[in-house]
C-alpha cells in the first residue's frame, strides 16, 4: 500500500554525509518529499528528518540501504508510532489593498499563523503546521490571491510523542 512514510536518521555530523545519503535515494530513484538536517545535542551527530511516499516493499529497501550506510548511526520509522510534525512555511501576498490586508490578520487568527512582516502592499505570514494544514492554508490564499503568493516551505521535523 503507497502511504505517506516519515523516518529519522542520526548519521555522522560531517562533510559530504547529507550528499552521500541523498545520493542513495537518487541511486535506486526513490523519490524524496522532505528532507531537512540539523545537528543534534551532540555537536558529532546530525538529525535528518524524511518523509517520502512509498509503498511497504520499497520502504523495507530504503531502510535496508540506510541501515548499511557508513554515515548512518540509527534509522527509526515513524510511519506508525504517534509523533509531532511540524513544517515550517513562509507564504508572502504582493499587491495587496488596505481590505486584503484585514483579511489576511483575519485568516491568521483563524489558522494559528503569524504575520511575521508587513507593509503597505505586502503581507508575510510564516507558519508551523503540519503539511496538510499548510496545504490547507495555501489552497484558501490560492483562491484569493493566486497570482501573488510566492511560497517557501520548509521540509518536515518530527519527534516522538512522550509516552506515559
């Protein structure tokens, strides 16, 4: 079954390691949806977050390739453990009249998002949610302003929920 996979990889914190990792999804042409990298707690180790859609087969692959790499130092599957997932988007509105504008402090107070930024004909929201929501959020700008949005989206960061 194709269905939306999330994994997490801690690999070695040095040069060419997120070059070497990308290039083995690009390698067997798995394709990637997100990917964003980040150094750990410990200086020596990078987090690499991932979410791709694949079906069950190719996902085992995928984990059997990362597993053997050199860089990797532990994978772990999110796709069925309760985690959060947030993404990072920033969407800014050109053009924009004094009544755009209201509108716009309207939609982010309904969707939780932050005016960031803004002047007398431009307005930037950034916001953390999940890709639906932002998905969400960009349809609704779309129908309003879909010549003046440009979009910049973050990949995905997850963690484990707290068990109890």
């Amino acid at each position: 079954m194709i269905k939306k996979r999330c994994i997490c990889l801690f690999v070695e914190n040095e040069i060419g390691a997120l070059a070497r990792i990308s290039g083995l999804f690009s390698g067997k042409s798995y394709n990637v949806d997100t990917l964003t990298v980040g150094v750990t707690e410990d200086k020596s180790v990078s987090r690499m977050t991932i979410g791709l859609t694949s079906d069950d087969r190719t996902f085992e692959q995928i984990k059997k390739v990362l597993n053997r790499s050199i860089e990797v130092i532990k994978v772990v599957d999110y796709t069925d453990r309760t985690i959060h997932i947030k993404e990072l988007m920033f969407v800014k509105i050109s053009g924009c009249s004094d009544k755009d504008i209201e509108e716009i402090f309207r939609i982010a107070k309904v969707f939780h998002i932050a005016v960031i930024d803004y002047n007398q004909k431009n307005v930037l929201v950034e916001s953390v949610q999940t890709q639906d929501d932002n998905n969400r959020l960009i349809a609704l700008l779309e129908q309003y302003y879909s010549n003046r949005i440009e979009i910049v989206r973050g990949g995905t960061v997850a963690i484990e929920a707290l068990n109890e």
